[in-house]
C-alpha cells in the first residue's frame, strides 16, 4: 500500500514498503502469471555477457542459510531492499555464485527522497556538474535539482564501496517499492545521477551498467520516453519472453521469468535475450 511523504527537501515521494526480498517487480508487474520453472536457454544478443538461464539472490533468510545456488549466471544483491542498505548474506551469496559462464553480478536499489542527502558523498558533490542541468534552472530549484543528482550518484557509489568482488554487470533496481518523488524532473536527475556513476564503475572494472524495471514503473517514477544521461548500456525487465524493446531505448539483454529452487531456497530465475 502506498503512501504520500514528505521529503526534506519539500517534494512530494510516493513510498511503497518493500518485502525486503529478492526483486519484486517480478510478482507484482509483470503482466502474465509467472510459473514455477526455468525458461529454455536463449542464445546472447551482440555485446551481452549472459547466455542461456541464470538467477538473483537477495536477502531473503531461506537465500541467506541456501546450502547451495542454482546454476548458470548470478546476480547479487548489495542491499536489503532499500538504497544505502547492506546485504548480511553478501559475501555467502557471491562465494556461492557460479562462476563457469560469467563472474556474477551484482544489483542496488534506488529511490529518491530528500532524507536521502545526509548519505551524498564529497565525491558526487564535486561531480554535480556533470548533471543535465539546464542552465536557465537557479537558485533554490538549481540546489534541489542538483540534491536530487548527487542522492542518485551517492546509491551507486555506495553500491561500489560494498562491492564483494569484480562484477560482470552492475544494475540498479528502480521500482515503485522505493520512496520517489511525483516530480519526475527530480527522480530523473537521481537516475541520471546513477547512470553517471555506474558508467565510471563500468569504466573501471569493464563491466556494463542497466537498470531494472518495468515500462510502466519507469514511466511512472522517470515519465514515459526518458533516457538516462548516460545512456545505459541494458535493461533488465520481468517477461514471460524476450521482448523486442525495453522501457528505455537500450536493449534488453535480461527478463526475469519465474522461479528456481535449488539448496533448499526458491530463487528468480532469469533469461539471457
């Protein structure tokens, strides 16, 4: 059930109170019933290092005490659900992970909220120029647009200071289960603000950097149409099969598909496109 807050920063957040699982858009937007099973193995499209079937884990306790993981590629969780939050079973769950095909992966969440700026870091602070800001924005406006960018900078660069190892892919969750604001101007620039951060990630460890959502969630929290600055190199969506194009204009080199079991946990199953 959602509900409208307050941030600190005067703009309205819808804020919705997150099952602290693994991703959860796939039980609550994907717009076919999502069976128990794992999908046939899909050949990779051009750039993309998944192939055939693989699986997330996250923070659930029956995921944390699993005595063994399913096969195929992983994606980790960093967090517990919530943007500058920390995985407990974080270093279980990437030791766990297969490594045959591709070094796993790793994911964070995001929002938006002004409560959110005590975590901005000195460094996305002197990054803010980078934000696509348009110059005729001042004052009180220009401070809170360029709050908003270096909140969404700051989710990255936390993800990237609780990183267990080398990542094949870093990807960010963005969903309506997070605080986000009905501005989309500000929730735009947090994204924008992660994207900038990610692509500095991806420069430096080579891995490439998506997000996690659904059409109608990032046209809800980013408005219908919107490409981050940078743009993404992927995205990442619950599908029953590989759609020919995602919520933003990037390719989608994930679906998320149903469920797997394996050391006694239920995990997400997904789907190299």
């Amino acid at each position: 059930m959602s509900r409208l807050m307050r941030s600190a920063a005067g703009a309205a957040v819808f804020s919705v109170v997150a099952a602290g699982a693994t991703l959860v858009l796939a039980a609550v937007a994907s717009a076919v019933l999502l069976a128990v099973m794992q999908a046939p193995a899909g050949a990779a499209s051009a750039g993309n290092p998944y192939s055939g079937n693989g699986y997330d884990a996250s923070y659930p306790s029956a995921q944390c005490s699993a005595s063994a993981y399913p096969s195929g590629f992983a994606i980790i969780g960093l967090g517990r659900g919530r943007p500058f939050t920390t995985n407990a079973c974080l270093a279980h769950e990437w030791a766990l992970a297969p490594t045959t095909l591709v070094a796993p992966s790793l994911y964070f969440n995001t929002g938006y909220s002004g409560a959110y700026a005590k975590q901005i870091t000195a460094g996305c602070q002197s990054a803010v120029g980078n934000a696509p800001i348009p110059p005729t924005v001042t004052g009180h406006q220009l401070s809170t647009e360029q709050q908003a960018w270096e909140i969404g900078c700051s989710e990255a660069a936390y993800a990237a200071a609780h990183q267990p190892g080398k990542p094949a892919m870093w990807w960010a969750d963005v969903e309506t289960a997070n605080s986000w604001s009905t501005n989309t101007t500000y929730n735009d620039l947090a994204i924008d603000g992660i994207a900038y951060e990610m692509s500095g990630l991806s420069t430096t460890t080579g891995a490439g950097f998506g997000f996690y959502s659904t059409p109608a969630m990032w046209a809800q929290i980013a408005g219908a149409g919107f490409d981050s600055t940078p743009a993404i190199t992927a995205d990442w969506q619950p599908a029953s099969s590989c759609p020919p194009s995602g919520f933003s204009t990037s390719p989608v080199w994930l679906i998320q598909n149903g469920t797997v079991t394996a050391g006694g946990a239920t995990f997400s199953a997904d789907q190299a496109c």
